[in-house]
C-alpha cells in the first residue's frame, strides 16, 4: 500500500485577503475579522482533537493586528511560513515593492521568533522576480504553482515562454515547489463575492467528493504521495464546512497508512535524502 501523506495548510489572512479587491467595505472586512475571532479557533480545536500538525501561512498585517490567534497558532506547535505582509499580488508590485513588502514580513515573523522555511505567494502566482527572491532570501519551499499534483519539484527560473515559439527551459530553482491547487483551495468552493462575481456557494458534500476522491487515487496510485490542502480560516471555520473537513480527516485516516505532516518538514525530509 502506498504512504501518503497530508499537508493541512492554512492561509490565516484575516482582513488583508480583501485589499486587492478596488472597494472594500465593512462587512468585507468583517469577514476577515471573523477568520481571526472565530474561524482561527474551530480550527486550531480540530487539529488539537485529531493531534495533527498543519501549516499556517500568515502576512505581516496579520500578525500585527491580531496577535493573540496567531500566539495560539505559535502555541499549538503549528509551523508558520510567509505570506507577504499586506496580501498584495507580487504580480502588481515592482521589484523594489515586492522586496519591501517581502522584508517587512519578515520582520513581522522575526519578532515572534520565526524563520519562515517555506513562502505562499498571496495571489498562487509568481512575479517575474519571485522565484529569484525566494532564493534570495532562503527559502527552501514555496507553495503557490500548480505544476505537479502530489510530488514536490523544483520550478524553473528564466524559461522563455511564446505563443509564436517553443518552451526555452531556465535553470531549476534551489527551492522546492510543494504544489497546491484551486480545487484543494476552499476558497474558490465556498466565499462568495459581489464584485467581482464569485458564487462560492459550494455545498460542502460536493467538496468533499472531489477531496476524498482525489486523495483515493493519490492512495492508490501514487507510491508516497504528498497532497495539500489550501484553507483558511475565515473560511473553512464556518461550522459546516469545518465539519466537512473533520470528515476528510477522518477519511484519509481510515485508508491506512496516511501520516499528516508540516510543509517544512516534508522538505527538510526531501532536502536530507
């Protein structure tokens, strides 16, 4: 039987995730705030029932307007990685803004004692520049690109891509690349939004399925898959859906052989072999 494993993450972004939208209004921002008073903590209870690590990627914004969840986060034992400080898509941004932005989340992570391992790009997309940050600044891991399914790879940095001419592959990075996906991803399921349109009015049986099935494959076909799972907070704390995700959890225990494990430990893992 193969062994898989789980990576529960958790884009814990409270009120940032609704900056890049161009109105923003209270009841937007109230949203956020719920992530932070309630949906953080239906959470952190269910991994601390099941005894399951997961990863929380967390901006600056975050962290410095709601400290007491994200101490709850530290407390629990959970790994915390960069999620920008402002939630702003790196692709908006110059060189110089996105370094700033990179830095002065790191600086928020520092004061609570975090070298982050791993990155999570706000927009799961890259700049032109990202990759070659994230070297910069050593990360040994990020999460936002959709390459594979359930293996780690490196990405290429400088490929030279053309409607009119073939792919011209660029060097591997030294990070790896723990692919997410937006159907792992709760967000395009379940928040809905005005403007821009978005229904996200997912009835959680339907996500489950498509959950639980895709694991049963990667059990069964895949010989030490990795899947991860993209939450957050403000999200999938609504009580039906974390009950939704206290269903997977038991799902993929009963196949057998499924361990649930950090980001950043997987790669250490990976980097070490």
């Amino acid at each position: 039987m193969p062994n898989s494993t789980i990576c529960l993450s958790f884009d814990f972004d409270a009120m940032s995730v609704w900056f890049g939208y161009k109105t923003v209004g209270p009841a937007m921002l109230s949203r956020g705030e719920y992530g932070a008073r309630v949906g953080i903590y239906r959470v952190l209870d269910l991994l601390r029932q099941y005894q399951l690590p997961a990863t929380f990627f967390i901006p600056g914004h975050t962290i410095e307007s709601f400290p007491e969840p994200v101490e709850a986060v530290l407390a629990a034992g959970h790994e915390i990685g960069h999620h920008s400080w402002s939630h702003i898509d790196p692709g908006q941004q110059t060189l110089e803004e996105e370094r700033q932005d990179m830095e002065r989340a790191l600086q928020a992570l520092g004061r609570l004692g975090v070298k982050p391992l791993g990155y999570r790009s706000p927009s799961d997309d890259f700049s032109p520049s990202t990759a070659t940050l994230l070297e910069e600044y050593g990360f040994l891991y990020d999460s936002s690109l959709m390459a594979d399914d359930f293996r780690p790879y490196h990405p290429h940095i400088g490929d030279q891509v053309s409607a009119i001419s073939p792919l011209v592959r660029g060097r591997e990075a030294y990070f790896w690349e723990l692919p997410m996906c937006f159907e792992f991803d709760d967000w395009p399921h379940f928040q809905f939004n005005f403007v821009p349109y978005r229904n996200g009015t997912s009835a959680p049986g339907k996500v489950l399925d498509i959950w639980q099935n895709e694991f049963d494959w990667m059990h069964s076909h895949i010989d030490s898959g990795i899947l991860t799972v993209c939450m957050h907070p403000q999200v999938i704390g609504r009580a039906h859906r974390i009950a939704m995700l206290e269903q997977f959890i038991q799902h993929c225990q009963a196949a057998g052989d499924v361990k649930f494990e950090l980001m950043g430990d997987m790669i250490v893992k990976l980097a070490a072999s």
